[in-house]
C-alpha cells in the first residue's frame, strides 16, 4: 500500500499522523458535549417537575441528604473524568506531534538515503570509468586502493542511516503504540461517565416514586386501619426495594471505581476489564428491571387507594340516612340540639381525613 510522504505504513495500513490529533480533540470535544447534556436534562426536568411541598421534603429528608451526597461524589468524579479526559486529549495532540515530527525526520532521513545510494552510485560510476582510465597507467593500484576506502566510506555511512532509519521506525512505532493506549484510555473513560448519569438517573426516579407512594399511603391512612396497613407494607417493600437498589448502587460505584483502577493498568489487564465491564452492564440491567417492578408495585398501590376512595364515597353514600315522612296532625316539639364537646367538634370543623370539604360529616350526616 503506497503512503504519502508524511505518514507511517502500520499493520492496518498507512496512518496520516498530522490529522490524528486534531480528529481525536473533535471526536472528544463532541462525546463530551453530549455527557453533559445528558447529565443536566434529567436533573431539570426532576427538579421542576416536583412541586414546592414536595422540594422541601425531598431537601429537607435524610433520603434527600444521602443523594446529596451522591450526587456530590458523582460530580466530583465527573470532574476527574473530565480534567482525565482533558490530560488525555493533551497527551494524544502531544502524541501526534512528536509523531509527526518523528514522521518527518524519518522523511528526511529516507530521502538522505536516497541521495547517499545516488551519490554511491555515481561515485561507483566515477570508479569505474577512472579504472578504465587508470587501466592503462601505472597507477591502477593506487586507484584502486583509492576506490575501496571510498566504497567502505560510502557503505559505513550507508549502514550509520540504515542504523538511524531503523532506531527512528522503532521510536515511531513507540509513539503510535503510546497514542493507541491514550485512546482506549479516552474510551474507557467516555462508557464510565455515561454509566454513571444513567445510574443517577435510575436513583433520582427510584426516590421520586417511593416518594409518592409514602404520601399516598399516608393519605389513605387516617380512614382504614387495614387499607393503611397493607399499603404500609407495601410502602415497607418498595422501601426495601429501593434499600436494595441504593445497594446493588453502592456495589456498581464500588465496580467503578475498581474499574476505574484497572483502567490505570489498562495495557496488562485489558480482559479483566473488559469481564468487569460486562458484569457491570449486567447489575445495571438488573437494576433496571427491579425499578419496572417497583413502578408496578407503586402502580397497584395507587390503584388500590383509588379502590379505597371509591369503596369510601359509595359507604358514605349508603349510610346517609333516608327522610321519612312526618306524620299527619300537630307537630311534635324536637328538642334543641345539644352543642357538641369541644373534643368533637375539632375533627368536624377540620374535616375527616380521606373526606372532601363538601362530604364532612356534620351533624344531620354522621
């Protein structure tokens, strides 16, 4: 395969150095953009999406704190990503110019060879026509004794540039061995920021629901002791649920940053890292799956509470009491209704829980 003048023929085929460095900053650049849109659409549409009451308990719980912190070491393990990232990319632009200048003095040092087999050549050619020259004369043996010390100098400084080509192709292929492992690096690095985001996602949505499933329950708790408690143990279970997600969490952090020490040592031990990414992609779908079914778990909770009501408002209606008919001839005198104690006029005037402003039981509906 023919190859220009400013590259390098590899296994794979010729490798043009000078735009090596400058695609690799793009392509970085680009993966880079997108990581953080990603992690800061999610973060914004779960911070307006709750409502106030909701903020101050998301910000004021100790679930709320322990995200805090998460999401804080997450950040600053984002940051060292990025500033790796960064160093990475440094380090590859640094690559690609030495080995472009590399390229070039190997270059420089082809075409030297070329003029020194040339001048050879020619100097072979000058021998040969003064030995046919000197053939005749008497000093054929000094042209000769001549001709052998020009031919040992002209192959002593053919072998010092062959020396030097091969030491330049070897330092050469060093370089491009060094550029080829900052660029696993670079990758590496990239699937590890997009894991991350997508495991705080997962935790943010996991919270959110087992939030709303607690506020539900709680509603639905100052009317039926048994509705309260089932869907207080499902609250339990869907806590657990997410113990459990916060866990197998802590354990893919823990793979992380295993990995991320592996990455360091990425040369030696590249199966091992490989094996581990896939374990890791593994908990991660794991962990997906028992998020839909916490969602179900949540889902029939809701419908449950929505039986609840239901089966609330139809016995409100049933015990209502009918009006009956007031019997012919003289009124009879009802007695005043006595005033209620204070202890019991403080739930009705504040409404039953789990009852509507209009469905408040008073004193002509118990």
């Amino acid at each position: 395969m023919h190859a220009g003048p400013r590259s390098i023929v590899t296994r794979t085929g010729p490798l043009d150095l000078p735009w090596q460095p400058l695609g690799l900053g793009v392509l970085a650049g680009y993966v880079l953009a997108i990581v953080i849109s990603r992690r800061a659409a999610p973060r914004l549409q779960t911070h307006t999406a709750l409502t106030p009451e909701d903020r101050g308990e998301a910000e004021g719980g100790p679930r709320a704190r322990m995200l805090h912190r998460v999401r804080r070491a997450n950040a600053h393990r984002v940051t060292d990503l990025e500033t790796r990232l960064r160093a990475s990319d440094q380090r590859a632009a640094a690559l690609g110019e030495e080995a472009a200048q590399r390229a070039q003095q190997v270059a420089d040092l082809q075409a030297a060879l070329e003029a020194a087999k040339g001048r050879l050549a020619e100097l072979e050619a000058a021998l040969k026509a003064e030995r046919r020259e000197a053939a005749a004369s008497k000093g054929l043996l000094r042209a000769e004794r001549e001709r052998t010390e020009i031919l040992e100098k002209a192959r002593a400084a053919a072998v010092r540039v062959r020396c030097r080509a091969c030491d330049m192709a070897q330092d050469t292929s060093k370089v491009l061995g060094q550029l080829r492992d900052a660029n696993f690096d670079l990758e590496d690095a990239q699937e590890e920021v997009e894991t991350l985001s997508q495991r705080v996602v997962e935790v943010e949505q996991a919270l959110h629901h087992a939030q709303t499933l607690h506020r539900l329950e709680v509603k639905s708790a100052a009317d039926h002791a048994a509705q309260v408690m089932e869907l207080r143990a499902e609250l339990e279970e869907s806590e657990a649920a997410q113990h459990e997600a916060e866990l197998r969490l802590r354990e893919a952090l823990r793979v992380q940053e295993q990995l991320e020490e592996d990455t360091q040592l990425a040369t030696q031990d590249a199966k091992s890292a490989i094996r581990q990414q896939v374990e890791a992609h593994e908990c991660i779908r794991k962990l997906q799956h028992e998020l839909q079914e916490s969602r179900a778990a949540v889902e029939q909770a809701v419908a449950k509470a929505a039986a609840v009501e239901t089966q609330l408002e139809e016995g409100v209606k049933t015990v209502a009491p009918k009006s009956t008919g007031r019997p012919r001839g003289r009124p009879r005198k009802t007695p005043a209704p006595k005033a209620p104690p204070a202890s019991a006029q403080a739930p009705a005037a504040a409404g039953t829980p789990g009852f509507s402003s209009k469905e408040s039981p008073g004193p002509e509906n118990p």
